[in-house]
C-alpha cells in the first residue's frame, strides 16, 4: 500500500445500506509490518449496531498494493472468522482462492509466496507457475519475475534469450526494475548481442526513474565513454545522484571524484565523507582509500591508528592493495606496534595474489629473519617470483649475489655463508658495422592511426580476445594515444591477455597520465610506490 491516505469500504452482499468504512494512512516509506483495517458497522437496528470487526493484512517485503485485494482478503477472512494477522497458511489460504479466480495481482502474490516460503514451503516451480498466470494478463511485476526465473533458473531451465525477451517486456512498460536488468544484458552480452550503446540507452531510461543502481551503471558508462562520449561531468551527476539515495558503491565512486576532482574541483574532505560512507556500508575499495587517507593526511588530519583501522577492515576482505599497506604498517610501526611476523603474514597474503612489491619485501624478510626463521632459500624464491614480474629491486638482488649462491639457495641446498654481493659484470657491446647497406623498402600497406589501432584493440577487448587486444593497445599506445596506454596497463596490472607484470604496467601508467588521462593519473596517485625492507 502506497504513501498516504486510503479509504476502503465494505458493502454487504444484498448491497443493503450496510457499509463498513474505514481511512488508513500510511505514515512513511518504510510501512508497518501489517496494515491494521477496522470497519465499524454504522447501520441502525441491527445486532452488530455497537461491533468493530477488525483484521490486519500482512505485509512482507512488498505492499499489497490493490486495494481491491485487501478488500477481498479481509472480507473472507471475516465471513470465516480466522485471524490473518497470527497465521501466515491463512492468508495464503484466502489468497490461493482469489488467484484462483483470476486475479492477477493475487496470482502473482502467490508466486511471491511460493518463491519466499511465506506461508507456505518453498517451490520454484509453483512461484514460476503462479508468476507465469499473472504475467499473461499483463501484470508488470510477474513479466518481470518470469525473466528472472529463466534467468536464474528458478523452477524452469535457465535460458538467457527467453529471461531477455520478458525483461524487454517489462521494460517496454516503463518498469525500472527491467530497464536496468535490459540494460545489463546488452552490456554482458547475456541473452542477447553484446551492445554498449543499447545498454547506455536503457541504463539511462531506468536511472531517469531514480533506479540507483542504474544511475551508478550510467556513471561509469560517462566516465569511460561507454556507448557515449566520455564525459566526467555527467559522470559526477549520475554518481552523485545514485550516492544522495545511499548507493555505497555510487558513494565510493563520488569520493574519487573528488579525490581526482573528475566532474569537480578537487575536494579532499568531500571525498573522505563519501569514503567513509561507502566504508561503513563494507565497500573494500572504500575502506582501503580511507585509510590511505588517513595515512597520507588527505583530507582528514593524517592519523596511523585510524589508516590501520581502515586497512585492516579492507585487508579482511582480500583487497591486496590493503593487505599490502597494512603489513606495511606493521613492518616499520605506523599506528600499530612493530610485529614482524603480522608483516610477514600481511605480505604473504598478498604476494601469493601476485603483488610483486610484497614479494620482494618477503624475499627481503627471509633473507634478514624478519618475523621468520631466516632462509635464503625461500628469500630467492620470493626474489624470483618478483623479479619475473619486473621488479626493479628483486632484478637488483639477483644480479647482486652470486649465481652460485642463487641456484643452491633455489635448489634448497644451504649455504656455507651470507652471500658475497658483488657489482654486476658490465655486457660487452656489440660492434657497429662501419658501413650499413642501403635496402631498397618493399612497398608498405597503409598505416593505421593510433585511434584506429586502438579501436581496433577495443574491438577484440569486446569480443574477449585479450590477446589480440593488447597487441593493437600496444601499437597505439606506442604511438602516444593515452587510451590505448591505459588499457595497456590494466592488461599487464590484471594479466589480461599478457603475463601479469606490475613493473610495466606502471611504466605504462605513467605514461599515459603524462598524455593527460585521468584515470592513470587517479591510479599513481593511489597506489604506493615500491617499498624495499633491509
């Protein structure tokens, strides 16, 4: 039942001047757990004259919004003499009979009461049959929780291109809900040819009605110029309107705007309110950057204790990047007291996710006995595991210590004593010739743009071949088109379609945030630099 007031009325059978009334105001949006309707009887010499009949409609999860239905409901539940309130079978008693009679509001309450277990056991089949009567008389939220039990699979095999067809259905009505799922479909290709502009369409369509979710999906859509123009100030709005309705992932979004100041000037403390929201609904991402706040003095007055606080919230959910600071934290006594061996735990966490930085700190730990028993052994595996990756410091060490050494270290043999380190030998150049011969060039086909190489490389991207995508991202990014460099970077950041390589994905980060993109620029400014230990 909407927000309001509503009148109900009862007429008797023999439509005498019997009439029960009674106006019932919703107060708020968050309703009470049931609906309370009185209707006293105001007709004159009767036997009931001085009675109040009274029966409540429960309510779950959703407000039984018809009217006509409560009527219904409250007047069986009167001419039986049962008490709806105290006993949920009841209700889905007198419910079964009015969908039974082709009600399509009640048949679609019965399959919510099948799909919940409200009243009734728990039947996929028996919600899906129920939804399935309503959404052939057009009731929109049955349409819609059709799509979702072939989507799901949920009392019926799960077929993505049916669940597309009964949300397009809905979502031609206007539902929001249906709109968004429409709109994800396009985006992940589910049920339907992957396409960014159908999906911006409709995310749009469903984030103009106010769905959260979808004005978030619309943010991000500006921010990284999918299916429209990439543009942060809409980004800004979009976002800004999803977190206001208290959206914790818009939140997180609105404080990196501001922390970045994309769509906005610069505003550290604005973004820490927003962190902070999207932290205390348990967004990782969140909490990591409100720590990082808290550790670097953005703003908010720098505070360790509080860093480590927000590091540790976000470290318990796996986010490497915290897990990292934090055992960071515990290493060198920032807001925490010094405790090598949580260090050591901290960075194993996030080394063995492939966090070259941690790695190279572990190596560092065991070859000094940092909170572990000192081997040199397990110090040039986790040397060789960063170093494979690109790290600077880990090449150093291995170049550093004698070859000797590193291979009875990796072959677990133990060594007689701490390793000599010596300078590495110096590569002979190899001569230039005197005189190059001049080649006649054999005739070239025309050269792509960068623009075109790196549409080229979205198009693979699109299609999943990461392989081919960082091919073409390579060639354009190597031509100076920041798009293509940032992408080239998440690739070796995430082993997209190339080893996992954190060195050169930051090399290309830096890149990129030289040429002006802001995203790159949002990425250096909140990871840490290489740390080394010893």
């Amino acid at each position: 039942m909407k927000k309001g007031k509503h009148k109900l009325e009862f007429v008797a059978d023999d439509d005498t001047e019997l009439r029960f009334s009674k106006i019932i105001e919703v107060p708020d949006t968050d309703y009470s757990d049931f609906i309370e309707i009185s209707f006293a009887d105001k007709a004159k010499n009767t036997s009931t004259s001085n009675s109040e009949t009274k029966a409540k409609v429960k309510v779950k999860d959703e407000d039984v919004e018809d009217d006509e239905l409560v009527l219904k409901l409250v007047r069986r539940a009167d001419e039986e003499g049962v008490d709806i309130e105290n006993d949920d079978s009841v209700f889905f008693r007198l419910l079964c009979q009015i969908a039974d009679e082709g009600d399509a509001y009640a048949q679609y309450r019965v399959g919510y009461c099948y799909s919940v277990g409200d009243g009734v056991e728990k039947d996929g089949h028996e919600a899906f049959k129920w939804y399935y009567k309503s959404a052939l008389q057009g009731y929109i939220r049955a349409v819609y929780e059709v799509a979702e039990c072939y989507y799901y699979g949920i009392g019926v095999e799960e077929d993505e291109p049916e669940a597309f067809k009964w949300y397009k259905k809905a979502a031609q009505q206007g539902y929001s809900e249906a709109q968004y799922k429409v709109a994800e479909c396009y985006a992940e290709g589910d049920g339907v040819k992957k396409d960014e502009q159908e999906a911006f369409n409709w995310f749009k369509k469903a984030a103009e009605q106010g769905h959260d979710e979808a004005q978030t999906a619309l943010g991000f859509c500006y921010l990284m110029g999918e299916g429209t123009d990439e543009n942060v100030n809409e980004a800004f709005n979009w976002f800004k309107k999803s977190a206001e309705q208290g959206n914790k992932i818009a939140q997180y979004c609105l404080g990196q705007c501001y922390f970045n100041g994309d769509g906005i000037e610069k505003n550290y403390e604005q973004a820490v309110q927003w962190f902070r929201k999207s932290a205390e609904q348990g967004v990782a991402d969140a909490q990591y950057q409100l720590g990082h706040c808290y550790k670097i003095g953005k703003g908010v007055e720098k505070n360790y204790s509080e860093a480590v606080k927000w590091f540790r919230k976000s470290a318990e959910q796996e986010n490497k990047d915290a897990e990292f600071n934090l055992g960071y934290c515990y290493m060198h006594s920032l807001g925490v007291k010094q405790d090598y061996k949580e260090a050591v735990k901290w960075f194993t966490k996030t080394a063995e996710q492939g966090n070259e930085f941690a790695q190279n700190n572990l190596g560092n730990c065991y070859y000094n006995g940092y909170g572990v028993e000192q081997s040199y052994t397990k110090a040039a595996e986790w040397y060789k595991k960063s170093a494979e990756q690109g790290n600077k410091h880990a090449i150093e060490w291995l170049k550093n210590h004698t070859k000797d050494f590193v291979e009875k270290s990796l072959a677990g043999k133990p060594a007689a004593a701490k390793p000599t380190l010596q300078k590495p030998i110096a590569e002979k150049p190899t001569p230039t010739p005197a005189i190059k011969p001049k080649l006649t060039p054999a005739p070239q086909p025309k050269q792509l743009t960068a623009e075109e190489m790196y549409r080229k490389g979205k198009e693979y991207a699109d299609k999943k071949d990461y392989k081919q995508a960082v091919e073409w991202f390579r060639k354009a990014a190597e031509q100076g088109n920041a798009s293509a460099q940032y992408n080239l970077c998440y690739a070796y950041e995430h082993g997209e379609g190339v080893e996992k390589n954190y060195t050169k994905a930051v090399e290309w980060y830096r890149k990129a945030a030289e040429r002006g993109n802001k995203y790159a620029k949002e990425w250096l400014e909140d990871h840490p630099p290489i740390i080394t230990i010893g």
